[in-house]
C-alpha cells in the first residue's frame, strides 16, 4: 500500500482519489484514450513518413508503451494518512501506478522531512525544546498563540450566571477593594482572581438568579452561590475551546487533548506555572473578561456617560492595533495552509488530464512534461518541513515575547489583570508577523526546488511586504479612528472652517431630526428633517381687526345672554318672595303662631318686606319691582361684577351699569350694601335649598312648579356667566395678540409626511406660469366659502347645546312659525266674497316676442361653426388632445423630412436643368 500524509486534507484527498480511480475505470475515459492515441499516431506517422531518419514514429510508440505500461494499467491501493485530525486510515483501491507512486514518494519524503525536524526540536534541551502538542504535525502554525489568543476570548456563555457575576462584582468586590478589604495590588498580581473575592462584606447585598426570578442576597452567598455554578460553566467554556482549536479532530478526541494542550501552551510561555491545571487557566481568563465587562457595563448603569466614552475608546483602540495583526493571523493560521491543500488536490486530479497530454508527446518532451509534474508535488511536499522550522522558531520567540509581558514586576510571571492585556495584545502581534514570513514559504519552497536561485528575493520580498503592513498597521493605530465605505472626490475648500468644542450634534434615529447643543449653557436646538425645494405651500394665522371685532361682539351677545338669564332668575325670586310673604301674612292673621323656623323665616320675610317698601315709597316703584331689581343686583354680586351699595362708596361694574335703566340704578342707588347682602342671602338659600322654596308655597304642586323655575333659570344663569367668562378671555387673548402683531405660519409642503403632495407641486405644476396659476385657483376656490363665526345681525353663535334648546323653545312658540291656518282660511273666504265676481282680463291682442326664440337659433349656429371649424382645424394642424387636455402634434417627423427631402430633391433637379441650359445656350452661341 503506497502511503500518502495529508494536513488538515484527509477528507478532501481521498475524495479525490477516489475519483481518479473512477474515472480511469470508466469506458469514456478509455474512449478519449483511444481518440488522443489515435491522434498521436497520425501525427507521428506524418513526421515519420518525411523525416524517417528521426524515428519519430518509434519515439512515439515507445513512449505510448511506457505511459500505458508504467502510469495507468498497473493499479495500486492508496492509505491517506492524517498527521493533524488522529483519524484512521483511509483506503483506495484501483488508483493508477503513476500518481500513487508519484504521490506516494513526495509526500514520504516530505513528511519524513518535517517529522525529522519535530522530533529533533522536542529532544532540544533546555528552554529551546518544543512541547509535542505545539508541533505543526499535530496542530498547524503558531498553536500557542492561537491557543492564547482564543482562550483571551472566553467570556462565560450562561446570560444568567453573567449578570449575576458582573453584579457581584460591582457591588461587592469593587467596594472590597475600595474600603482596603481585598488588598488592590494582590488582586491586579494574582494569577487566580476567584478565591480573592471569596470573603467579601457580609452587609452588602447583590443580586442572584433563581428558578422564580431574581433574588437579593447577601454577597457572602451569593459568592457561594456562584462557586457552586461555576465549575459547569468552566467546562462549557474548556469544550468549547476545544471544539475551536481541533475543528478536524471527534468532540471527544477533541476534549481529551485539549487540557494537555492548554496547560503546555501556558507552561511553554511562562504565562502559567505548573500547579495551574486547564480549568484554572480558562477560569482566569474568564475573570478577567468579566471584570472588563463590569468596568464598561457600571458606566451604563449607572449613567456615567464619561466612562461609557472611556470604556469605547478603549476597546475601539484595542481592536485597531490588533486588526492588521489578527487579519495576518488569519493568514498563518488557515489562508495559506488551506491554499496548500488545494494546490496539492488539483495536482493529483490532474494526473488523467496529464497522462492525455503524455500521449502526443514522444521522446524528450514526454519527460519534461512529466519533470513538471513530479516538480509540482515536490513543490508542495516541501512546504511541511518549511513550516515546521518557521513554527519553531516562531514559538521560542513568542515564549521570550509573552513571558516578558506576563512579568508581574517581582520576578513572578503569570496571567494577572495587569498582564493580560500585554499578554493577549503580543500574542496577536506575534501570530501577525509570523503571517508575514509564512507568505513567503512558498517562494522558498519554489527557490529551492530551483536550485535556490532565487532565495534571497523570496526573502527580501516577504521582509517587505511585513515593512508595509508595520507602517499602515502604525498609522490606523495613530489616527484613533475606524472608516468604512468612505468615498471622496472633487473636494474643494476655498475658506477654513472652525468648529466649537462645546457644540454636539447628533440624528435621531427613528425622526431624522438633528438635534444640537451646547455644553457651556446647556441650550438645546432642533432642525427638522424637511423636504426642500421651489415648491411651498405656507399656511399663516394672525390676529387682524376684524378678529377683534368678532370677538367683542361674541363678548357682547355672551353679556346680554347673562343679563337676560339673571333677570329672569331675578323674576322668578321674586315671586318666591312674593308668595312667601302673602303665606305668612296668611298664617299670622290665620292661626296667630308658628314654628321656630317659620318665624325664622318670616323675620328674613319681614326684613325685606320692609326694605322693598322703604325703597317703593322713596322711589315710587312696586314692592315687587324693588325686590326685583335688589335680587338682581345681589345675583350679579356673586359673580364678581362689583354691585354694592352706590351709598356705601362702591361702584357698579361698567359693563353692567350700561345695561341699567334710569328707574333701576334710582332703585339701587336707595340701598346700602347690607340691604342688598340680605336679598342675596334670600336668593342663595332659595336656590340651594328646596325645602325653603316647599315652605313659602301653599301646596305640593305651587312648590315643584317654582323649584322647577328656579333650576331652570339658575342652570341658565351659571351656563350665560361661563360663557360669558370664557369669550371674555379669549377676547383679551385676541386683542393682546393684535396689539403685538404675533403670526403663526407653517409651510406644510416641508414636512416629511407631505411627500407626495410636494412631489405633485413641484413636478406637475412647477413647469411654467400657466400650471402654476391653475393650481392658485383651485387652492383659492377650496379655501374660500369658510364657515361664518356669526349671525347675520352680528350676534354669536350659540355656546352650548342648552342654548340651542332654549333658542329653539323661544321660536317654536313664535306667531310667525306657528300660524292659525284655519283662522286664516276663514278670513280669507270672507274677504273673497265681499268683493264679489272678478271680471276677466282682456285678451292679449299684441303678439309675443320672438327675440327669445332667435337668440336661441343663433347660439346653436354659431355652436355649430365652431365645432366645424375645430373638426377642419384638427384635420388640417392634424392635432390631439393629451390626457391632462393640453394640445399635442400628431404630425410625424419623419413624414415631414421626406417631404422636405423631396421638395430639396425637386429644387436641386430645377436648378441644376437651368444651369445645363445656360451651357447649352453658351455653347450654341
């Protein structure tokens, strides 16, 4: 069985093989054979025939046998062995002497090679020995620091048990180390970081996730809580890790190895010491990881916007650097290890192409082409001993590099918190040089297959192309920022721009709005996305006269509705007095006692009795207009118009000493304030209590009938004074605004929302004079029938429903609306019969006029020669309508320039005949 070694390519190979066994087996191969032999003999029996002496012909019939003989009728079995994945052996059968000698050779060699030069580095004594488990055999290129970068990157997967970790580090062990309970340097040297935490203040608490929610619990159990969940989410993460670094190996093989080869990666780079097993290491970096995570998330918690801009900058500065550096990690760890595997599995699946072209060469080319061939894969073969001296060089580097970053000061190494940014940063930038220099292993391989011709300028070009990188890697780093799809052209500044450092701006997301600010003042300004554009539609609002006149008028009509309403308040008091008083005259003279509270009564009786008829004989004026116009006057009391008593040295409210008569200001000006606050109490009591109204009427009925009337006028009252209120205000609103000539616009057509209607203004009517006035004129005629605020007589509308009610009731009861028909049909009968029988009016004798008739007859003529003349108008300028109604041609171009041409044709022939017979004339002459 000839043996070939894969990298990283088992699988791939022995599909490969397997399909070159198959095709060399299948008849369409064997026919295309037979085509390309057949070929070949005709073309060296050409040859032999004209240049026998150079035996072509039996140079080519030699070489045919030799192909057959040697590279495909002997059949072989194939083993594909696995040097990285620890698989088994993979056998094909019936795969062609030629490729699986040739195969089977290189890569023997090759590995032989490579397992020579792993071997001798692993015997080295001292510090120059390599560990078995960072071969390349066994785990490709730079395996430490792949290892050490990878574990750099665990964080614990579990949501929960990483809320609850960051929680009990912010609020335990942070205060720990605050208050000197967990001293700080121990805790930043410390090369384990958990049992440091162990013993935190028994008087704080955190929170702790459990099967219900969350719980609060003491820090001391929530550590206890958290040690007890922690060895499963470590194993998490170590299983993990494995799955990520042995991606070829089974999950089991690949959980086995990967505690050795976490252990020897930490051990071999003096970032670990012996004591420290697999779980110890990946917990550490776990840590670590959460206790950067606390340092940025306590910025968001605790809205501190200073550390979220620090913790950013950080982590933005951090993965800058190692951006160029981790891309040619890249390279080192797959790109060019996959790019080898290809190159090797499309050589063997050439060999049938090849042994195809073998057969129409003859003699010396036959064996070049077959020293390419076999050149090929020694080429390839090489690349493994080649990486296997680049690997070790590149770990005892790495092992100085990393042990001298994870230094803690005293001598003592490990990964602490203040190594291991050092550690994980070195252990990037070593994985990208490397990736440099692997770039150039191939050049090497090929110089040295070439008789290192060639050598140094692999070398010198791989130096530079790591010069170049060094440079723009510097450069990223130094500008502190990341840009992306950026594209600039044809920038031109003609003037220095300067900008604040107080101001910020920023977009909203969701509006579009920018918003922008100033850190000195704290002022905030906002500017609206917009649509802009020549299209505008502005809607403006501002107070004009006219604006101040509807409103006093409103103000006016509310006025006199309140006046109205209180007087009929005032009637209907009024007569509750008026039957009060006859009662208790009744009962006195009737029964000559009565209850305390009648006589309580009767004495406020009494006292306005005697007040109304002081006033009646001063005035001369009704006892019963006096009580009127006094509970009148107490009403608007109440209502904050300013009545008292005129004698007392107050005044009347303006506006309600206008609507007065002569009779009533003489009323009001013979009572004093007292007097007037007796009726007003009067007034009070009568509204407010039903019984009082009960206990002045004679019987049930009288008495429901007169609260009734008072409700009634009382609501009416209170709804008039509201109404009243309100217009008033808003007409001092109105005239304040008119008096500082405050405008209101907004110009619709910007906003956002109006889109299409911009689009419509701009597109449709923005294309000359004519559209533009149309779209005037329909927005006019759309704007200009508005509602009227007002009556035609300029009083207001009504301000409520009850209103409405009590105007409806007022004109239901109208003469003019409700006439007596029959009565004016009775009337009407007799006033026709007292004239009598009418004479007839004579016939008309003149005849009627026709001017109607003609005027009639000349429209229709005159319609019909116009819809002629627009008939004889389209066939002659052979035009149409379009669908908005605008005139278009229907005359074709091409018609009228091949009328042109011709009436060009006939011009030409006449001139050109006039000029052959001004020849002709010449010539005769």
């Amino acid at each position: 069985m000839w043996e070939i070694y894969a990298y990283q390519n088992a699988d791939s190979l022995f599909g490969v093989f397997n399909a070159a066994a198959a095709i060399h087996g299948a008849s369409d191969y064997a026919s295309a054979l037979a085509a390309v032999a057949f070929c070949g003999f005709v073309a060296a029996l050409i040859a032999y025939a004209f240049a026998p002496e150079k035996l072509q012909g039996w140079k080519w019939l030699g070489t045919v046998v030799l192909v057959f003989g040697l590279l495909i009728v002997p059949k072989v079995t194939v083993g594909i062995v696995d040097r990285t994945g620890g698989s088994a052996v993979k056998v094909v059968d019936n795969v062609p002497f030629g490729v699986a000698m040739l195969g089977s050779i290189t890569s023997t060699i090759g590995h032989t090679l490579t397992g020579l030069f792993e071997t001798a580095f692993q015997v080295i004594p001292g510090a120059g020995a390599l560990p078995a488990e960072l071969s390349y055999q066994r785990n490709g290129l730079m395996f430490g620091n792949r290892l050490v970068r990878e574990s750099g990157n665990l964080v614990f997967q579990d949501p929960s048990f990483r809320t609850d970790l960051v929680n009990f580090i912010h609020n335990c062990t942070t205060y720990d180390l605050v208050d000197g309970t967990l001293d700080p340097a121990a805790f930043a040297a410390s090369s384990d970081v958990w049992p440091l935490m162990g013993s935190p203040n028994p008087a704080r608490f955190s929170t702790v996730s459990s099967p219900s929610g969350v719980d609060v619990a003491t820090c001391p159990d929530v550590y206890l809580n958290l040690s007890n969940r922690l060895p499963a989410q470590v194993q998490r993460l170590q299983d993990r890790l494995a799955f990520q670094l042995n991606p070829t190996l089974p999950a089991a093989a690949a959980a086995a190895v990967i505690a050795a080869q976490v252990q020897q990666a930490y051990l071999k780079n003096n970032i670990a010491d012996a004591s420290a097993s697999a779980a110890d290491i990946v917990r550490q970096n776990a840590m670590l990881n959460a206790l950067e995570d606390t340092t940025r998330i306590v910025g968001q918690k605790v809205n501190d916007p200073a550390a979220m801009v620090l913790a950013v900058g950080r982590a933005q500065a951090v993965a800058q650097m190692n951006a160029s550096w981790l891309n040619y990690g890249k390279v080192a760890e797959q790109a060019l290890p996959v790019f080898r595997n290809v190159v090797e599995a499309v050589s063997y699946a050439l060999f049938p192409l090849l042994v195809l072209l073998l057969l129409l060469t003859s003699g010396r080319e036959t064996m070049m082409a077959f020293k390419g061939y076999a050149a090929i894969l020694i080429w390839i073969q090489l690349w493994p001993p080649l990486y296997a001296i680049l690997n070790y060089m590149a770990s005892i580097y790495a092992a100085y590099d990393l042990a001298a970053a994870a230094d803690l000061g005293s001598g003592a190494r490990g990964l602490a918190l203040q190594t291991s940014s050092v550690v994980y940063s070195r252990a990037v930038s070593g994985e990208g040089v490397i990736g440099y220099l692997a770039i150039s292993i191939p050049f090497i391989a090929w110089a040295a297959l070439k008789r290192m011709e060639n050598f140094g300028t692999a070398l010198t070009g791989g130096l530079s192309g790591l010069q170049a990188s060094i440079t723009g890697a510097t450069s990223a780093s130094t500008m502190g920022n990341t840009t992306l799809g950026s594209v600039s052209m044809d920038q031109m500044q003609l003037a220095p721009n300067r900008s604040s450092a107080f101001m910020g701006h920023w977009q909203n997301d969701l509006s579009g709005n920018t918003f922008s600010s100033n850190a000195l003042n704290g002022r905030t300004a906002v500017s609206l996305l917009r649509n802009q554009g020549f299209a505008s539609r502005v809607v403006s609002m501002r107070v004009s006269s006219q604006d101040v006149q509807d409103a006093s008028r409103q103000v006016d009509a509310a006025r006199g509705e309140a006046i109205a309403a209180n007087q009929e308040r005032s009637t209907v008091l009024a007569d509750v007095f008026s039957r009060g008083l006859a009662k208790l005259q009744a009962s006195r003279s009737s029964k000559g006692t009565s209850s305390s509270s009648y006589e309580q009564l009767g004495e406020t009786l009494n006292e306005m009795n005697q007040i109304s008829r002081g006033v009646s004989d001063a005035t001369g004026m009704s006892q019963s207009q006096v009580a009127r116009i006094a509970l009148d006057a107490s009403g608007r009391v109440g209502k904050n118009i300013g009545i008292a008593g005129l004698q007392a040295g107050a005044s009347l409210g303006k506006s309600y000493a206008s609507g007065l008569s002569a009779t009533e200001q003489k009323v009001l000006l013979s009572m004093t304030s007292e007097q007037v606050a007796v009726f007003r109490q009067f007034g009070d009591r009568a509204t407010s209590d039903s019984s009082f109204v009960h206990s002045m009427s004679s019987d049930a009925r009288d008495a429901q009938e007169m609260s009734a009337r008072l409700a009634s006028a009382t609501s009416r009252t209170q709804r008039a004074d509201a109404s009243l209120s309100e217009r008033t205000a808003f007409a001092e609103r109105v005239t304040t605004a008119h008096e500082r000539g405050d405008a209101v616009s907004l110009d619709i057509a910007q906003d956002p929302h109006n889109l299409r209607m911009f689009m419509r203004y701009a597109e449709q009517y923005g294309g000359d004079s004519a559209s533009a006035q149309v779209l005037m004129s329909s927005e006019l005629a759309r704007q200009s029938i508005q509602p009227q605020r007002v009556f035609s007589d300029g009083s207001a509308l009504p301000a409520s429903f009850g209103a409405v009610a009590d105007q409806h009731r007022r004109e239901a009861r109208s003469d003019g609306l409700n006439p007596d028909l029959v009565q004016r049909h009775q009337a009407d009968l007799v006033r026709t019969r007292s004239q009598g029988e009418t004479q007839l009016a004579p016939a008309m004798t003149t005849k009627p006029s026709t001017l109607k008739d003609e005027l009639r007859d000349q429209a229709a003529g005159i319609r019909a020669v116009v819809a002629g003349e627009e008939v004889q108008f389209k066939e002659q300028a052979d035009a149409g309508r379009t669908p908005d109604g605008t005139l278009k041609s229907e005359k074709s171009l091409v018609v009228r320039t091949a009328d042109q041409v011709g009436q060009d044709l006939t011009a030409s022939a006449e001139r050109t005949a006039r000029g052959l017979r001004r020849l002709l004339k010449r010539d005769d002459n």
